[in-house]
C-alpha cells in the first residue's frame, strides 16, 4: 500500500530561491539585448510578435479613436456653432450701423435742405428736435427741446424742408409746444402761386388735410395750385410753400366752393424742424393824397396916377 508524503513545507519555498532566479533572468535578458544588438537574430521574432499583437492593438485602441472622434466632432460642431453665432451677430451690428449711416445721411439731408430753403426768408434759424408727440388725435402737438432759454417765443413759425410745419403754442425754459397747421384750432393766411388768389387755410384734424372754407364760386383757384403763406399777420415768413389744392368742387346753388389741400410739409415724418426769426414786411404806407390847390386871392390893385390940382 503506497503512503502518502505529508511534507508541510509551504510549495513557494520548494523550488530555486528567488534572488538566483532573479539573477538568471537577468543573465539571459542582457544575452538577447546582446545578441540582438550584435547579430539582428531576433528581428523575425520580433516581427512575427508584432504581427500577432497588431490585431490586439486595434481592437484596443478603436474604441479609443471612435471616443476621441465623437468627441472631437462634438467639439468642433459646437465651435462651429459659436462662430456662427459672432459671424451673424457681427453681420448684424454691420447692418444696424449701415443702417444708422444711412439715417444720419437721410437727416444731414433733411437738415441741410430746411437750411436751404430758409436761407432766404429768415434772418436765423434754429434746429429743433421733437420730443414727444401729442397722442391725443384731436390736438395735433409735439414738443420741441428748444425753449426761452434759446429765445424761443410764443407764436413763432416753425418749418421743415418742404414747408410750414406749426408755431409755438406754449413756451417753457428749455422747451416749447408747437401746434401744427392741421390741427383743427389753427389757421393760416395763404395765397395761390398761380393765381395770387388769398384766402385762409384751415386744419381739420387729419394730418393730411386742410380746408379752404372761404373761397367763393368764382375764384380762380384749382386742383394742383400750390398755396404759399403770405406773410399777413407777422406770423409766418411770406413766401413759403403751405399746401397743394387737392379737390375742388364748386356749386351754382353754394356761394363757397369746397377746397381741400394737402400740406407740403412732412407733418407725420419729421424729426427735426427749424425755428426761423424772420422781419416782417412792413406795411405798404397809403398812397399820399394830393395837395389841394389854394385858390388865387390876388387882387388887382389900383395905383392913382399922380396928378395936380390947378
């Protein structure tokens, strides 16, 4: 019968020691770096483990690429999107401030045009911006950002580049409330360019509307007839362009013909208008009546003749 050994010593300390095992690898690890350094003998080992391990290195390093790809594509598309986002946001501040340039041009224009037309009935003009419009529909009213403080007064004309815009209505220091020539509460002088015939000019209320209520049957006013202000009264400069007559109907059986006309100026548009002191014409003097002739008083007077008495 076979006995069995029942040696109790641990199995790690069965075998060689450690430190000579240690030594022998070593020995034999700088023989192969010898004999490889020396004599290549070990390049088609070496190829056949890297041919081996190849397929090993892709299958491990393909998820790592498919990672590092997503993410880079995510990172890109992101940085992408942000650029589109400066790209469209610097397009449009481009456009903004080419839209700007092309008001401030718009507004030298205007400027320069109500420079010009004024040039020749004013002593001086003031620019004015509006401030605030009225927005009750039956006042026609802005308020400008010129007051006493820059010599503004009540009743002063007020135009823009294409003709009489209001007057001042009421003026505080640094402001001044004009009342335009629609409003319903005012009423200018006017007198045909074509015909020279005068009448009055009223507002109705409608920005684009004034009525003539006094102009009889028979005057010679008629569709598309420019009415210019007269300069009556010391308001307004005479001479400027007020409205265009759009209709005109007349009626045997009526003494007053209806006329209506458009005001040239931009009543609804302008920004800015001009502040114009003006002298106005002084009235003509009556002519002098003739100087009446002193009737003739001379009397004949007789002269004695000398004589003596004998």
């Amino acid at each position: 019968m076979v006995e069995l050994s029942h040696d109790s010593r641990p199995i790690i300390g069965r075998g060689p020691p450690l430190v000579a095992t240690f030594i022998t690898l070593a020995i034999a690890s700088i023989a192969l770096m010898v004999t490889d350094q020396r004599y290549d003998q070990l390049e088609r080992v070496r190829g056949w483990l890297t041919a081996a391990a190849y397929p090993v290195q892709v299958a491990v390093d393909t998820p790592f690429r498919a990672w590092n790809w997503l993410t880079g594509s995510f990172a890109d598309r992101d940085r992408l999107r942000q650029q589109n986002l400066e790209v469209t946001a610097r397009l449009r501040l481009a456009n903004l401030q080419l839209q700007r340039f092309a008001a401030i041009e718009e507004e030298n224009r205007r400027l320069r045009d109500m420079r010009e037309n004024s040039a020749g009935v004013a002593e001086r003009a003031l620019v004015a911006s509006i401030l605030n419009v009225d927005l009750d529909p039956f006042r026609h009213r802005v308020l400008l950002d010129k007051g006493k403080a820059d010599g503004v007064f009540k009743g002063q004309a007020v135009l823009d580049g294409e003709g009489i815009f209001g007057q001042v209505w009421r003026v505080n220091e640094h402001s001044a409330e004009v009342i335009l020539i629609s409003d319903a509460e005012h009423a200018i002088p006017v007198q045909s360019n074509r015909s020279g015939v005068r009448t009055i000019a009223v507002g109705t209320g409608d920005l684009a509307r004034l009525v003539l209520p006094f102009v009889t049957g028979e005057s010679d006013l008629k569709q598309g007839d420019l009415l210019l202000s007269t300069g009556m009264g010391g308001v307004f400069p005479p001479g400027y362009p007020v409205a265009k007559v759009t209709r005109v109907e007349r009626d045997a059986k009526a003494t007053f013909a209806i006329v209506e006309a458009r005001p040239t100026a931009a009543l609804d548009r302008d920004r800015e208008v001009l502040l114009v002191w003006f002298k106005a014409p002084a009235p003509e003097p009556p002519p002098a009546a003739a100087p009446a002739t002193a009737p003739a008083t001379a009397a004949s007077a007789a002269t004695p003749a000398p004589g003596g008495t004998q």
